[in-house]
C-alpha cells in the first residue's frame, strides 16, 4: 500500500495558554496487491479542529473518503465511500 498525504494547518486563535487550530490535508492510497486489491484504492480529505494546551492537545476530526478499488471477487463493486469522524487526545513528549 502506498500512502501519499499533504496537509497545512492555521492557528485561528490563542489565549490564556490554550491555542486553536485548524489542520486538513488531502490523503491518497494506492493498493499493490494487498487482499487482492490492486491500483487506486482510496482518495480522502482530512478536516481537524485542535485545541491545545502545553503538551495536550484535544481534536475533532471529518474525514470524508470516496472509495476507488474495485472488490476482486465482485468487479462490479467499489470499496465503499464513507464519512468517518474522530475525537483524539494526545500528548507530546
């Protein structure tokens, strides 16, 4: 599987030691035989509000996909194409 992502991020605001920032990137899979899927596999965009503190941060994440690879047992069938969110909590060390 090869896995291509660019992506930019704008603080949108900053006070009392908490900051807020917006970050989305593009994302892009290709699949190379992995469960018999081959060539294009999925096409993403990545939309995340953060909200930080010192080393935490909290986000809020969209990630709609639009599904390319076709199934190998049923050709006429596309991975599906969802819209998944996430919630995350993270530290840096």
């Amino acid at each position: 599987l090869l896995f291509a992502k660019a992506g930019t991020g704008k603080k949108l605001a900053e006070k009392n030691g908490y900051r807020l920032d917006f970050r989305n990137s593009a994302q892009y899979s290709h699949a190379l035989g992995l469960f018999g899927f081959h060539g294009p596999a999925a096409l993403r965009y990545d939309a995340e509000l953060a909200l930080s503190k010192g080393k935490y941060s909290l986000g809020f994440e969209l990630r709609p996909q639009k599904g390319l690879a076709h199934f190998p047992d049923n050709p006429g069938k596309r991975m599906p194409s969802n819209l998944y969110w996430g919630v995350s909590l993270s530290r840096s060390f």
